[in-house]
C-alpha cells in the first residue's frame, strides 16, 4: 500500500499545526476530538469575533488593510454560505472555528492566514460560546415577560374567583385563584433577574488573551470588546480562557427557572385531573391515549414537570467537568457546550409550553369554590373572630375553632350551616356576627393585609405588574 500524499489526503486540523506532524489522527482521535456537529451552533459568533478581530488587526497597524478587508469579505461570504445551508462542515476540521479559518483560506488564500495573528482558539471559544450565551439569557428573559403577560391575564380575569389554598396538599383557607396565578409570576420575576444577572456579569470580552498570558502585538482589547457588545475586556487573560462559571451560573438560573416553571406544571396536571376538576386544556394542550378513547393527557404539563431532571442535569455535569481543573484552558472544557445548548434548548421550550398552558386553560368556578368550601377551610376565621370580638388569646381561640369543628363534622354540616347554640355550647358568648366571616368567599375578601389574597389586593398586584411589564418592554 502507498502513503497517500499530502495532496490526495482530506484536509484536517493536523494541517493546522502541520510542521510538527507526520502523520494523521487516528479515527478514534477524530471521534473523540471533534466538536463540530456541535460547535456549529457558534458560526454566528465566530464570524462576529473575528470580524472585530480582523478590523482590530488592521486598525492596530497588525496586519494591513487590504489583507482585513480581504478577510472580512471572506468571512461575510461564508456566513451567507452558512445562513444558506451550502457550507461543508467537515469533522476532519475538528471544530467550528477551523472550519470556517480552512474555508477562508479556501476562499480568499494567504491572508487568512493572518485572521489568527495574536488570538488563539482559546480566547476564541471563550468568546464565542460568551456572546451566545448572552442571547440565549436574554431570550429566556423575554419567553418569561410573555410567560408573566400570560399568567396576569388570568390573574386579572380571575381575580374574585375563590379556590381552595393548600398546604401539605390539604385543604388548608380560601384564596382567590388570581392570587395563586400571580404567585407563579413572582416566581418568574426572580428567574428573570436571576438570568440578567448572570447576563450582566458573562459581558466581559476574553478576546484578546490568546492562549493564555495576552500577547505581544500592540491589540486593541477595548476595541474587540466594543465591537462585540461586551462591557469591556476581561481583566486577566488566564481567566479569561479557562473560567466558565458564567455557564454555571446561567445553568443555574436556567435550573432554578425550569424548577420553578416544573411545580406550576404539576398544579396544571392536578387540576386538570378528574379527581380536581380545576381546569382544562382545550385540544391544542392535550394529547389523547392510543387505547382509552375517553383520556385527555396534560403531555406537555408533564414534560415541563420533567424539565429539571435534563437542565439540572446539565449544571450538575458542567460542575463536574469544571471540579478541579487547573489554570489554564484544557481541552475537558470543550464538554461545556453541549450540556449548556441542550439546557437552554429546553428551557426555551419549557417556557414556551408554559406560556401557552397558562394562555389556554379554562377554570371552573363552580368546582373551586365548592373545593374552596369544604374541610372547613374557614376554622381560622373562626378563630381570629373570637380574638377580635372577645378578646380571646389566639391560642385558645384555636381551641374553641377546633371543638366547634368536631361538632360540625359530627353532624356532617359547614361552620356556616352549624346551628348558633353549637358554637355557644363551646364559647357562650359567641353571637350571631359570626356568619358574617365565615364561607369561602368572605374568608377570602377578609384577608387584605399587603401581599394577601382579597381580591382588592390581587387587582393592586395585578396593576402592579402590569406596570413592570410594561416598562420592561420598553
Ligand atoms: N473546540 C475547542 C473548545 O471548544 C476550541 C478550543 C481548542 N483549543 C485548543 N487549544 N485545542 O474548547
């Protein structure tokens, strides 16, 4: 068998550091080395960074101005060829960004050569992977706005609806269902900052830093930075090329969104079951079963409950990959993208569903206010009666609510049907007034402290958010 020659041989990274080299990878190398199929994702980003980085080059006496504006043209072409779906990824090229510097060179010749003058791919990736992940936070920020915009008008539609409140999943006082939709929107307000947050502090700019210790050409890092939208240049090159807690970071805002969005998703799959009989989906959110023609599933409710399990998943491996690695870049980092795509990837659709879910469902006042009604959900409002108008310490008054409710449930009757003489057979001084606070409805009205659930309250907060959405669309 003869060697092929190295022109009949396909083009590989091993091109790219040829003079040390006389032979190729072997294939497992390839398999194992390659992360093109998913670092394609970066084109964008690459060719955004290495515009900068050329017109930087140039403006900086680097390299010269017809070599930069050859390059852009260049890199500007392959972005259409990308955008067009005609570009050739090749695995043999290992990554995105020897992709497109092979394809440049096949483009526009020697000056490609010169686009990788005082960078490395390690301040490459680090920003590439920095720029998408500022727009993936950001979308997640406004899929949460439409989230939020979804749930207030329920919240404002439903505002006088009263439901049962819970606690341990028992029937615990009355609440107005607009009050239960725009807790889940507070919920939301906090992922949403959660995210700025950790978008705010990604916006730093690792072009520049090179390998690892910045280099000696005269470059322009505010300039890149600028460019690129960045806030300005990171201020340590070996953090710049080997920190990832940013990713951590939105993994973990994103984990603790796909939480949050998880536990209303399950309240979706309750009430929508038989045994509650809360809401329903229309058709466009349910799905039917191959076998029992009568099944209305909540699919989508469910995936979203199961959201956490793969993002949560995600910052798990990403701590995991991160534990313990010294300074500077190492190749285990290249495992950061496909755990930080997938986790974003879900949590856009996560949001999504939710919006949609939240938008969709019709609830059924009749049901929650009988629900609302029941297990004596009005006992504490029994009691704070009787510390109002008798003066009772509420310790006992609990006592007394709690052997008037024996009585009622002995003879299987609501507070509000008990007979006066049985609340006076247990507190003689009890009086007739004491219908007035009880039944789900008043329970609900009478609770007008800040942050409570009369419906006076709600439409506050409801006016309250309406408010912020509106100056965050701004
Ligand atoms: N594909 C690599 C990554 O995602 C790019 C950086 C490679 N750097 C290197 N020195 N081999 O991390």
């Amino acid at each position: 068998m003869t060697q092929p020659t190295a022109k009949d041989k396909p083009a590989g990274s091993h091109d790219m550091w040829g003079g040390r080299f006389s032979s190729g990878p072997s294939s497992v190398l390839e398999a194992i080395n390659s992360s093109v199929g998913i670092d394609q994702r970066l084109a964008e980003q690459d060719i955004a960074g290495s515009l900068a980085h050329a017109a930087m080059l140039a403006a900086c006496g680097i390299i010269s101005s017809e070599d930069a504006r050859d390059i852009s043209a260049g890199l500007e072409a392959i972005r259409e060829d990308i955008r067009a779906g005609r570009f050739e990824w090749k695995t043999s090229l290992e990554d995105v960004h020897m992709n497109i510097e092979a394809a440049l060179k096949d483009r526009i010749g020697a000056p490609a050569g010169r686009l990788h003058t005082a960078r490395s791919r390690n301040d490459q990736v680090a920003t590439d992977f920095r720029l998408w992940l500022r727009e993936a936070c950001a979308r997640a920020e406004q899929g949460l706005r439409r989230y939020q915009a979804a749930l207030l008008d329920q919240a404002e539609t439903h505002a006088d609806w009263v439901m049962p409140g819970f606690t341990h999943l028992q029937t615990a006082q009355p609440v107005s269902l607009g009050h239960h939709l725009l807790c889940w929107a507070e919920a939301a307000e906090r992922d949403i900052g959660r995210l700025a947050d950790a978008r705010r502090r990604m916006n730093e700019s690792p072009l520049g830093a090179a390998a690892l210790a910045g280099t000696a050409f005269p470059i322009d890092r505010e300039m890149t930075a600028k460019a690129l939208g960045f806030d300005r240049p990171m201020n340590n090159s070996l953090d710049a090329v080997s920190s990832r807690d940013f990713a951590l970071e939105a993994l973990a805002a994103a984990a603790i969104t796909a939480v949050n969005l998880s536990r209303f998703a399950e309240e979706i799959v309750l009430w929508c079951s038989r045994r509650f009989g809360f809401a329903t989906l229309s058709d466009a959110w349910s799905t039917g079963s191959s076998i029992m023609p009568q099944k209305r599933n909540p699919d989508a409710a469910e995936l979203v409950r199961a959201k956490p399990g793969r993002i949560a998943g995600a910052l798990q491996g990403l701590i995991l990959v991160c534990k313990g690695l010294p300074l500077a870049y190492l190749k285990d980092l290249q495992e950061d993208k496909a755990l930080v795509f997938t986790a974003f990837d879900d949590l856009e659709l996560a949001i999504e569903a939710m919006t949609g879910m939240a938008a969709d469902l019709s609830f059924h006042r009749e049901a929650l206010e009988e629900a609302a009604g029941e297990a004596y959900s009005d006992a504490t409002d029994l009691a704070d009666w009787t510390v109002r108008e008798l003066g009772l310490p509420f310790r006992d008054a609990h006592h007394v609510s709690g052997a008037i409710v024996k009585a009622a449930e002995a003879k299987g009757v609501a507070l509000s049907a008990l007979p006066l003489e049985d609340f006076q057979a247990v507190e003689p001084r009890i009086d007739a007034r004491i219908f007035d606070v009880l039944g789900a409805r008043a329970s609900m009205e009478s609770r007008t402290s800040f942050g409570g659930t009369s419906p006076a309250r709600v439409r506050e907060q409801c006016a309250a958010l309406r408010n912020r959405l509106q100056e965050a669309s701004r």
